[in-house]
C-alpha cells in the first residue's frame, strides 16, 4: 500500500538524507511559462514532489529497473503544491519516475 499526502500552498523543505532527482522531458503548461514545472527528490522511504506551475491532472508512475510499474498515482498539480508518495514498502533498487499529462512528461531515475 502506497501513502499520498498533499502538501497544500508549500513545497517540501530539503531533508538531510534527501537526493534530487533529475527530470528530463518536457512540459508545456497553459498558465505560465516554467523552465522546471516539477521538481522531485527522494529519501529511503518517500518521494517528495513540487509543483511549480499549473499541470491539471498529472499522473505518477514509478516502475522498477525491470520496468514493472510498482505505483500510479493520479493527482491534481497546482503551482506552489506539492505530494509525497511513500516508497517504504518496495525493496531497495533502481526505479523511474514518470510525470506524465496531455501538456508532456518529465521521467527520472532514483534508487532507494
């Protein structure tokens, strides 16, 4: 079972133990131009999600260095929002994020 906590009108302050995750991608959002609509990072038991700009329905796929896909989230992405998905029940590995929507996708590797 995976946990999703919107974290409304802040992002998430960066958490020693913590590490970026670098998106690659693009995105066109209709409400303002944002070279990084999305910025993710990621601990031993959770991946932390902010969004820059306004992306509507977004959809979240996390899937293993075998390419099972292990989660999906779907989620509403306003600007200055943001969404922690907890990892803590997949074993340690190589995983890929994949933020994706009609505006475009962003995906990045990260490992727990």
């Amino acid at each position: 079972m995976f946990c999703l906590m919107a974290n409304a009108n802040f992002g998430f302050a960066m958490r020693e133990g913590e590490n970026d995750i670098v998106l690659r991608g693009e995105f066109k959002p209709t409400d303002r131009s944002q070279s990084e609509p999305i910025t993710a990072s990621v601990d031993d038991a959770n991946l932390y999600v902010d969004f820059h700009a306004n992306l509507g329905s977004l959809t979240i796929t996390i899937s293993s260095a075998t390419g099972a896909v292990v989660n999906t989230e779907t989620v509403y992405a306003q600007a200055n929002e943001g969404v922690q998905i907890s990892l803590s029940n997949l074993p340690s590995g190589n995983y890929l994020v994949v933020f994706s929507n009609a505006q475009g996708s962003l995906m990045g590797k990260f490992s727990i």
